[in-house]
C-alpha cells in the first residue's frame, strides 16, 4: 500500500478499532434502535454519541481529565 494511503488525514476522525459488548433487554434495544431512527443515526453512532456525553460528564464532574478529549 501506498505511504500516503496509510497515513490519516490530519482532520480524519481517529481509527476505531475497539469494540464494546453489552447485554440488553429486548425492549431497550428495539428503543434504542427506534430513538437511532428517529434522530437519523445508526445504532452504533447513536450509542457512541450518547456513551460519549454520558462519559465526559461523570469524568469532568469528577475533575477528571477526559481521554477522548485530551488527544484532540
């Protein structure tokens, strides 16, 4: 492959390469499917956004630095 293909745009979000598995009640994921439809997401997008405000406000009300943060 190409250097410069390998090489991420300096404003491209960052690679995710993690994953994250929970367990639900059937009912919370057919909300959380049908509140990701509504707002036009997809449920990955739609969880990880929430996740991520969810996060920042525990961590910054614990006067905590927030990681995803301090690397932008």
């Amino acid at each position: 492959m190409h250097k410069l293909m390998k090489t991420r745009l300096k404003n491209s979000p960052p690679e995710r390469t993690e994953r994250l598995e929970i367990r639900l009640e059937p009912a919370e994921k057919e909300a959380f499917q049908l509140a990701a439809s509504i707002s036009g997401a997809t449920l990955s997008s739609w969880l990880r956004e929430r996740l991520r405000r969810a996060a920042r406000s525990d961590i910054e009300g614990a006067g905590q630095t927030v990681p995803f943060l301090a690397k932008q």
